[in-house]
C-alpha cells in the first residue's frame, strides 16, 4: 500500500492546484462509476448497466440492501481515498459514505460527485430519483422508475378509513410526522398512532390502554439488529402488541434508504388486497 501513496498524492496535489482553475463539470455518460455506500448502490445498481459501474460498497450484498442480487460479481471498495483514488473513476456517487467531508475532497481532486441527497415523502423520492438519473446519463430510466411507482401508487387499494398504525424496531423506537416511514403509513390508508414528529421512543404510556389495528415491525428477526437489555421493546406492554395487533413485517431493503423500493413497504401495510 506505501508504494501507492506517493501517486496519489501527486494525483491529490495536481487537482488541487487545478481546482482554482477550472470548474469541475460531470460526464454526460459517466463511464467510471463508483459508489460509496449501499444506499448510493441502490441507485447506480437499477439505474446504470454494471459495466459502467467501477464498484460498489461492502454493504452492496448485504441483507439490508435491496439490490443485493443485482450486486453480485461486482467488485466493492471500502469509501477511503487511497482505495477510491486509485481506481480513477470519472464519478463518485454517495449518500453518508466517506464521511461528511468526501464530496468536497474528491471534487478537489477532480472527480464530481453525485449526492442521493435526503427526501422526507413519495413525491421527493421521484424527483430525487430523477435528478440521479439525469446526473448518470440516464433519464429516461429515471422516467420508467418513477412512472412504476406512480402506477403502484394508483393500483393501490388503501386500508378502511380509520384503522391506526404504530411503526416498532427492536429498538423500541418509532416516529411520527416529518417522516418517510409516516408518509408510507398514510400512503397505505392508515393513520399513524404516533402524532408527536420525529423519532421517538414506543409511547409505553398510550399503549397500556390503546392498541394500534396494525404493527409495522421492522427488522425483527434480522441479523444486523441488536437491541440492548434496555430497549422498550422489553417492556411487556410492547411485546403485547405484537399478538395482539395485526403485524406487517417491514424488511429492512424496503426502508432504510429512501428509494422506489418503498413501494413494497407501502403495499405490504395496505394489506394482502392493497396490490
């Protein structure tokens, strides 16, 4: 690894000096792709044929990840500079992956980046999938995800008026308003038992005398969550609502980056009729 130090510094102090020089401008067809974290593979992986795809990050196979099998024979990168330097790509995509500062040090070193950006409801998520699109050279795919979700979104048959829903992870956390989790809850029919915005945790209190009609479980039973001994999720109280309500078994792929797959979340709470 030392040996390849000293060309990427000398990578790293040519495009900087050429940073005041010349505006960094993305390829209109971006050859070189290289993708930072799993919520960023989601996009390259359905958006980009994989040849153009240099690699994706280590989580790309992962459980958690929606695109997993798409992922499969792709070459992964941990989201360091030495590592993602020296494969040369003409773009970097990312959501969280290499820290809070990795897309102004790659842009100094001259390869743009596309950011996933974060989006709070449905209709933030096409136009973000949209603007990803575009910045991949790819458009018109853009177009075809997003006109799917909008034919899911008008096939689907919402619950009864009325019916409440309560979101729980085996952490005991759940949330209200100002959430895409909520936004899936009231695209599903369903009225969200947590008024109060943001995340939070099980209202232990409100449950001891009020169930919700649906659990919208997520992630029990996965290998990736590990609650400690202090979770809500312990009380009994909590365990009591799932037997006693109806559950909705949320995988992780569907929820934990913003993205057309929500769509599967949202049909699932709309129930065995809702496709």
């Amino acid at each position: 690894m030392s040996r390849l130090i000293i060309p990427i510094l000398a990578l790293l102090l040519s495009a900087c000096g050429q940073a005041g020089k010349n505006v960094l401008t993305k390829p209109e067809r971006p050859a070189r792709i290289v993708s930072l974290d799993y919520c960023a593979d989601q996009y390259v992986l359905k958006l980009v044929d994989r040849e153009r795809v240099l690699a994706l990050s280590p989580d790309a196979g992962r459980e958690f990840s929606y695109m997993r099998d798409t992922a499969s024979g792709i070459a992964t990168v941990r989201p360091n500079a030495e590592n993602v330097l020296i494969l040369k790509p003409d773009l970097v995509v990312r959501s969280y992956g290499g820290g809070p500062n990795a897309a102004a040090f790659f842009e100094k070193a001259g390869v743009p980046v596309v950011e996933v950006g974060w989006t709070p409801d449905i209709p933030s998520v096409m136009k973000n999938t949209q603007r990803i699109a575009n910045e991949l050279g790819e458009p018109e795919r853009g177009a075809l995800v997003n006109t799917e979700m909008q034919h899911r979104l008008a096939r689907l048959r919402k619950r009864e008026t009325g019916q409440t829903a309560l979101y729980m992870t085996p952490a005991g956390v759940t949330t209200g308003p100002g959430s895409l989790i909520h936004e899936m809850i009231v695209a599903a029919g369903l009225t969200n038992m947590e008024t109060e915005h943001g995340w939070r945790s099980i209202p232990l209190e409100t449950l001891a005398y009020e169930k919700p009609d649906v659990v919208a479980a997520a992630f029990f039973g996965s290998r990736t969550n590990h609650p400690d001994a202090w979770s809500p999720m312990k009380h009994p109280v909590a365990k009591a609502q799932l037997t006693q309500s109806e559950v909705v078994s949320l995988e992780g792929a569907w929820t934990s980056c913003s993205g057309w797959f929500l769509m599967d979340a949202v049909e699932a709470l709309a129930g065995k009729d809702g496709q």
